[in-house]
C-alpha cells in the first residue's frame, strides 16, 4: 500500500501535472467558493472583509500560479496553503 504523505503527494503532483491542473483548479475554486459563501453568511464586519480577502488571494494566487507557469513545487505549496486555509475558515465560521 502507498504511503500518504506529503512528499509522495507532491511526486505525484509534479509527474502528473497536467492531469492534476484542471482538477485541482475546480476543487480549489469550489471550496473556496464556499469558504466565501459561509464567511457572507455571518453578514458584513471589519472580520468578514478581512476572512474575504484571505479566501479569495489564495484562490486566485493558485490559480495565478498555474496560468503564469510557475514551478510545480510552488504551485503544489500554493494548493496544499489554499485548500487548508479555506477548510479552515470553513470550520471557524460554521462552528
């Protein structure tokens, strides 16, 4: 059995990179896209705004990433950050 760790997860990124590309754009812009609709839904303070801007800089800096060709170790980094940051906010404002 393959062990699940994030150095074999970044091999696997980096050798299947144009497979993974198309799907970790969808995943990511989805779950941001919730982050940023459960953040909305607490309504509109200093907090949200700045949980906002969080949300949406990271999506944006992925996908940034991916269109200008970065290196796909920083473009693995920038996913891994993006989808921990938003699952986080996720939890924070539904709890």
């Amino acid at each position: 059995m393959k062990s699940l760790s994030l150095k074999s997860l970044q091999q696997e990124f980096e050798h299947d990179y144009y497979m993974y590309v198309p799907l970790t754009i969808i995943l990511n812009s989805c779950i941001g896209s919730v982050a940023a609709m459960t953040v909305l839904a607490q309504g509109t303070s200093l907090l949200s705004g700045i949980e906002l801007t969080i949300c949406v800089s990271l999506c944006m800096g992925y996908n940034a990433a991916l269109l200008a060709g970065s290196n796909r170790k920083l473009a693995f980094w920038l996913l891994i950050v993006s989808l921990i940051a938003n699952l986080l906010l996720i939890l924070i404002t539904l709890l």
